[in-house]
C-alpha cells in the first residue's frame, strides 16, 4: 500500500479510490447491520440465559465470541462509510479474526462435563484434561492471531509492506492451530461416542430379553424433570452443528488470508458473508437455542455430572 502512495488516504476521492483499498468494496450496509444486531441480540441472550442458570464459564467465552463479532461487524459499516477508515480496518480485523476462537472454546468447555456424564470410562483421555489440553491449544491461537491483526491493522497504511505479510503470516497460523486443535478434539469425541456405543450394544446383547434393559438404558439420571434423553440429544446435535459451522469458516479463512492482503478471495464479500459471518451466526444461534443451561444442566454451577445408566 505504501508503496503506492496510500499511506496518506484517510477517505475516498479521485487519487485514493475504493478499489485501492484492501477490500476493494464499500462493505453492504444491509448485510452488516443485520450481523452486527443478530450478535448484539445473542449477546443480550447469552448474558441473561449464562446469569440465570449459572453457566458462568460457558456464559463468558460464548459471550466474548458474539462480543467480538458484534464489534467486527460495526467495524465493517464503519468502513461502509469510509472504506479507507484506519479503526475501522482495525476493528473489524482484530474483532472477527479472534472472535470465533472464543466460541470454539465454549464447545471444548462442554466436553469434560459430557464425558463425565455419558461414562468417562469410554474415553481414551481423562475428562478433567479436555479443557486443559484443548482450550489451552486454542489460547494459544488466540495469541498468535491477536498478534499477527495487530501487526496488520498497525501496517494497514505502512510504506512498509513486509508488516502486511508478517501479520498475514500469523494470523494465518493462528487459524491453522485452531483448525488442527478442532480436527483433533473432533475425532476424540467421534473415538469416545463410538466405543461407547459399541460397549453399550455388547451389553445389550448380553442382557436381551430383561424387561428393563431399554429403559434404564436411555434415561437421563441428571435431572429429575428429564424422563428422556430428548434434550441430551438436541444439545449433543447443536453442539456437533456448532463445531462444524466453525471449522468451516476457519478452513475458509486460512486460502482467503493466504492469497495477501488484497486477493481476489478477500475481496469478495459475498462468500465472506456466508463463509465467515453466517457460519459463526448459525454456531451462536446453535448455542443459544439449545443453551447447556436448559440442555444440559450438569454445567450448571453446583450441578453434578453422573454417568448415564448403564446397559
């Protein structure tokens, strides 16, 4: 950018033109006001859903996340104003780059409590290292990301370009380490739920024909209101959905950031738009509608987490 003379655009006119910005595009008011008010409403939900069952832990990194994307996306219309707006690039850089690792860790904070719940016999990694190991690894993510958005919203307008790659490089990692540490906690979990049912099926097997094998079998013993595992299943599903809506967008994020600032990818915000913000809207969606505070009440505080009968 510098090297072109734009350092100095600050707003757009005849010799510092839109399509000389890094996007290349006035950001869609419509598209990014509706995301930047659908995080702002989850944010209030999750908030008011996190205070009143007491998930606190679960209430403040999913709150970080739609935090983060609310901010990104009133980033995003401030550059509808003014594409060549500094905190604007910023804030929306910083804001939606990091914002989904904090949702990424509210699923890892589930793991050790549904392990614990549906048999922590059946899983190959004792359930109190799920959030160490996993949420530590996205911590991890979080700072190399942090740091390569700082160095490229500093550079944005630098006559240095090398600051531009340096911080597209890290963050580029970041997102890398994020995917990796998902790749490997999903197929942990898909490990745990299979020998599970395999152990189950064998024991069923064993037992066929008792009157109450079906049934002790698929009752939830966590809450006395919950004659079914209806609601288990629901969130266990949302959960899964979650996971997957979020490692879309960070498999789309990493050939996006790893074509340079001003590729044809980043330049094309519609498939921004469904890749980046409505996979992550449809994760926080996920995660307010089957909320674990009315899903699954063993992440309630002062809940406990018994297994599940057993076959």
């Amino acid at each position: 950018m510098g090297q072109n003379g734009y350092e100095l655009c600050n707003s757009v006119s005849e010799l510092c033109p839109v399509t000389d910005t890094l996007y290349g595009y006035y950001p869609n008011l419509g598209a990014n006001a509706f995301f930047a008010a659908l995080f702002g409403l989850l944010l209030v939900a999750q908030l008011v859903i996190g205070t009143w069952t007491r998930t606190w832990t679960f209430m403040f990194a999913v709150g970080l996340g739609v935090f983060g994307e609310m901010v990104g996306y009133i980033g995003r219309l401030i550059m509808h104003q003014n594409p060549w707006s500094n905190p604007g690039f910023e804030t929306q850089i910083c804001c939606l780059v990091l914002a989904p690792s904090f949702l990424a860790a509210g699923i890892y904070l589930t793991l050790k409590h549904m392990v614990l719940y549906c048999g922590p016999e059946y899983s190959r990694l004792k359930a109190k290292w799920y959030p160490w190991i996993f949420i530590g690894s996205d911590l991890g993510s979080i700072i190399v990301q942090a740091i390569g958005g700082g160095v490229a919203a500093s550079a944005k307008n630098s006559t240095n370009p090398a600051l531009l790659t340096a911080g597209d490089a890290l963050i580029i990692t970041g997102i890398a380490l994020q995917s990796v540490t998902m790749g490997v906690c999903g197929l942990m979990i898909l490990d745990f739920f299979l020998r599970r049912r395999k152990a189950r099926t064998e024991s069923k097997t064993e037992v066929e024909g008792t009157a109450s094998t079906s049934l002790e079998a698929t009752t939830l013993t966590n809450d006395v209101h919950t004659r079914s595992p209806l609601r288990f299943r629901i969130f266990c599903f949302a959960i899964g959905f979650a996971f997957f809506t979020i490692l879309i967008r960070c498999l789309y994020r990493i050939p996006e950031m790893a074509g340079g600032w001003g590729n044809p990818r980043m330049r094309d915000e519609p498939v921004f738009l469904s890749l980046d913000g409505a996979m992550v809207a449809l994760a926080s969606i996920s995660f307010t509608v089957a909320h674990p505070g009315f899903m699954f009440p063993p992440m309630r505080k002062g809940k406990k987490a018994p297994a599940l009968a057993e076959s």
